[in-house]
C-alpha cells in the first residue's frame, strides 16, 4: 500500500512540475511578446510611423509643452442645438482668447474669433434652412456693432451699423 501511495504521490508532484513549467514558460513567453510589441509601438511613436483605420473618441485635445490644452477637436455643448456643435477651437495659454470652427447638429457653420476675454469679437456663419451668409462684428462689450448678411427673403446683400445701445445709425440697401 506504501508502495501505492508513494507512486501516487510521485506522479502527482510530476504532473505539478509540468503544470509549473508549462505556466512559466506561458508568463515568461507572454511578458517577451509584450515587451516586443511595447517596443514596436514605442519605436513607431518616435518615428512617427503608427497608422490607424480608425480613431473614435469624444474628445481630442492638443497641449503645448507645458501640458497646457491649446487645440481641442470635440463635440461642444451648445444651449441653442440640443445634440452640440462639432467644433475645433484654438485658444491661447489662458483658454480665453481664441478660434472656433464649428458646424451645428443641423448644419449650419461658425467662424468664431474672441478677443483676450474670451467674448467673440468677429463671427461667420451660414445658418440652415435658408444657406444664407452673415458677417457680424461685436464690441468689448458683446453687444453687435456691425453686420453684412445676405436676406434669405429677396436674396440682397444687407449692410448695418449699430451704436452701442444697439440703435441702427447707418443701413445699406
């Protein structure tokens, strides 16, 4: 019965050697093939060779040295298109003054220039339905001071001035 025993016991250490062996050389293999693929990658970044089919994410920022966001590629919240905009904004250190290309969920399309306060100065858009252009000007204060627009009733060219109580001084046709 000792006899037994002993093989039993002598087959199952064996067969626990294999086991060991067999999950070593798994980890040690896996961890090589990691590293090779780690520095592939690596190597690819640094030379700038990495290609990709596709790349989806909900936000792309770009920083500067410092880790500052300077250029952000995303969809934008806005309070007048419930689905947000799909904008591309440039900003300064402080993300205040800057640019912004936008289209709405809707289509239409946005030029926006901000001054250092981040209150949009200069803005060119085409607004849907009607595809008409618009060109407007706002003061330091953000109240329009001046526009250029195409009327989407008769299809004329419009030109305004604005004082700064909002009051037309000169219009053209």
């Amino acid at each position: 019965m000792e006899q037994q025993n002993w093989q039993a016991l002598q087959e199952r250490v064996g067969w626990l050697e294999r086991r060991l062996k067999f999950t070593l050389l798994l980890a040690v293999g896996g961890w090589m093939l990691f590293g090779v693929i780690w520095a592939l990658l690596l190597l690819g970044l640094k030379q700038g060779t990495i290609q990709f089919r596709d790349l989806r994410a909900r936000r792309l920022a770009i920083v500067d040295e410092r880790g500052r966001e300077r250029i952000e590629l995303a969809v934008i919240p806005d309070k007048e298109d419930p689905e947000g905009v799909a904008g591309l904004v440039l900003a300064d250190v402080a993300k205040r003054a800057g640019v912004l290309i936008s289209v709405s969920s809707i289509g239409g399309a946005t030029l926006s220039l901000s001054d250092t306060t981040g209150r949009p100065r200069i803005i060119l858009m085409i607004t849907p339905p009607f595809e008409t252009p618009a060109f407007t000007f706002y003061n330091a204060e953000g109240k329009l001071c001046a526009d250029l627009y195409i009327d989407p009733r008769d299809g004329a060219a419009k030109l305004r001035f604005l004082d700064a109580k909002g009051q037309v001084l000169f219009k053209a046709p």
